[in-house]
C-alpha cells in the first residue's frame, strides 16, 4: 500500500482499517486479524471504542513486524488536563501492549463534559502539551486531532510548539466539510475520512450506485477511491471478512473530474458532520 508523507514527515498508510463498534473480544480481535492479513497495514482505535485490548492482541498474533504497521488511539474526552492525558496514554499503550504509537489524536474538541466549564481552549491547550511531550520523548511518532474545525485549530495552534500532522473528521461523497478540509490543507494537515461510507447509508444511495455500476466497482471501492482522489485518508470499518478483502480493491479506479464532483455533491444523507460544539457527550 503507497503512503501519505505527514508535515514531521513520518510515513502514514494511504488508507485505514476502522474499528468503532468492533466489540471487544473475538469481533474486534477476528477482523483487525482478518484485516491485516488481507494487507492493511493502518489500524485506527480509541480509548473510547473499548477494544483497544482485542487490537493489540490481533496485532500481536498477525507476526507483522511492528514497524510495518501504523498504530493509531485516540484521547477520550474525559481527559482534561496534563496528567489526565499522560495517565490515558500509558492506559491505552498498556491495553495495545505496544511500547511506541505511530499517531495519538484529541478525539473531540470541545465535548459535553468540557463545554460544562466552557473551557475547551484550555483543555486543549493543555492536552495538547502533554501530548507534544510524548511525541518528544519519542514515545509517539505523530499527534494530531479529530473533528476538529478552523476555529478550534486556530486556538490550538495559538500555544502549540508543534503543528497537528492530523484532522481525522467526518468526510464521504455527500458529507464534505469544505472550511475545515480548505484549512487543513492550507496548513498542511493531512484529512483523514471517518465514515467513508456515510456509516453504511450510502449503499442505499441509487447516485453512488450508478457510478459503481458504471466503473464496474461496488459502491464502497467507489467512495474508498472518491476519497483517494481528494487526497483524504479513508478509514472503512468492516467486521466481515469478504467485505474487509473485496473493500481493499479499490486503487487501481481512476474517477473522471465528472464524477468526483457528482460523488461530492451527493444528498439524501441523514447523517451529516456533527456539529463538535453540540455533541452530546
Ligand atoms: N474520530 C471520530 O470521531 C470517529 C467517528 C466515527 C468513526 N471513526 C473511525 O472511522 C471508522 C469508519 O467509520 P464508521 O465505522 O463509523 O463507518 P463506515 O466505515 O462509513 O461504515 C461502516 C459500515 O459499513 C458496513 N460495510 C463495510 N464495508 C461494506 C461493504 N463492502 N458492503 C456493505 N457494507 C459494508 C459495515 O458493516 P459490517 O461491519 O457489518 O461489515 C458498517 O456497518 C470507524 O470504524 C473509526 O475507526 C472515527
């Protein structure tokens, strides 16, 4: 698999295999197994998805090298301050059983428990400290944040030392935060895609369908290489084998200008971005 070159110019795999709602036990553990070896070599978790422990195992018994792999955890909102975030570090690296990561991220940016204090650039600021300390101990090979907006990177980046090499943000055909993807860009924050497949209700949409049918491709090989050519980093979740392998087959589709615009302006998707100043958690 080709990669992306982060702005510290680490190496980071063009795509990710998703593992939210992976229960934890043999679900989470039999598809990152089935995943890495069907050849992703790009795993995204979080303290919060609850199976960061089935990860770390599966990711163990593959036998891959570790340095042929791309390890990414998130910090859960709850954490608030500098040690809150170094203690949530060492608990997620003990459930991984891995002694470095390759990418930490702030999961949320301003989550309900924050909001209460109406203090999120605080936090943040905070948060992101520890976690600059980590990445300069060596402990962590890139950090970044997730859904995060202009507004929010632009505080973080008031006292950050170092430069978000990540925003992992809700992006697919019909979901396109264009503020946040022109700011990333601009600042040389590689997007990666969380939910690139609308979290399934785009196999119900007859749009997608047709392009699909016309590139001879299933809708989820056409979204994964919509979001190639936008230069995102899609992360496809699948708990089902075949659709873990068949999902992988989706570099050699080369969309016309045509379609990547049809594919971007989609509608009829519900579940749009969250807004990350209302969530309810
Ligand atoms: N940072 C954040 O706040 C955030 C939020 C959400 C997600 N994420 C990350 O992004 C990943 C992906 O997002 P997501 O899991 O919400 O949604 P998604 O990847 O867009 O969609 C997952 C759904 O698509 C189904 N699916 C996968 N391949 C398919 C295929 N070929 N044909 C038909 N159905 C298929 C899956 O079913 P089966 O599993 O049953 O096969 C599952 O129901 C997550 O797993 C997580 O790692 C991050």
């Amino acid at each position: 698999m080709k990669n992306y070159t982060l702005n510290n110019g680490v190496k980071i795999p063009v795509l990710g295999f998703g593992t939210w709602k992976a229960q934890d036990g043999e679900e989470a553990y039999q598809s990152v197994l089935a995943a890495l070896k069907a050849g992703y070599r790009h795993i995204d978790t979080a303290a919060i998805y609850k199976n960061e422990e089935s990860v770390g195992r599966a990711i163990k018994d593959s036998g891959i090298p570790r340095e042929e792999l791309f390890i990414t955890t998130k910090l859960w909102n709850s954490k608030h301050t500098y040690e809150e975030a170094l203690e949530a570090f060492d608990s997620s690296m003990e459930r991984l059983g891995l002694d470095y990561l390759d990418l930490y991220l702030i999961h949320w940016p301003n989550p309900k428990p924050v909001r209460e204090y109406g203090a999120w650039q605080k936090r943040n600021a905070e948060v992101w400290r520890a976690m600059e300390d980590l990445y300069q101990a060596g402990k962590i090979r890139a950090i970044g944040v997730s859904n995060f907006l202009p507004h929010h990177l632009e505080a973080l980046l008031e006292t950050a030392r170092v430069t978000p090499a990540v925003n992992q943000i809700r992006l697919a055909p019909g979901v396109y935060q264009t503020e946040a993807v022109d700011f990333c860009r601009a600042h040389d924050i590689l997007l990666e895609a969380w939910g690139p497949f609308g979290q399934g209700e785009l196999f119900q949409n007859p749009a997608v369908q047709a392009i699909a049918d016309k590139y001879g491709k299933t809708i989820a090989q056409i979204a994964l290489a919509w979001s190639l050519q936008e230069g995102f980093l899609p992360l496809p979740k699948s708990v089902t084998p075949s659709r873990i392998a068949s999902n992988l087959d989706c570099f050699d589709i080369e969309l016309s200008p045509a379609d990547l615009d049809i594919l971007k302006n989609i509608s009829g998707l519900e579940g749009g971005a969250p807004n990350p100043d209302g969530v309810d958690f």
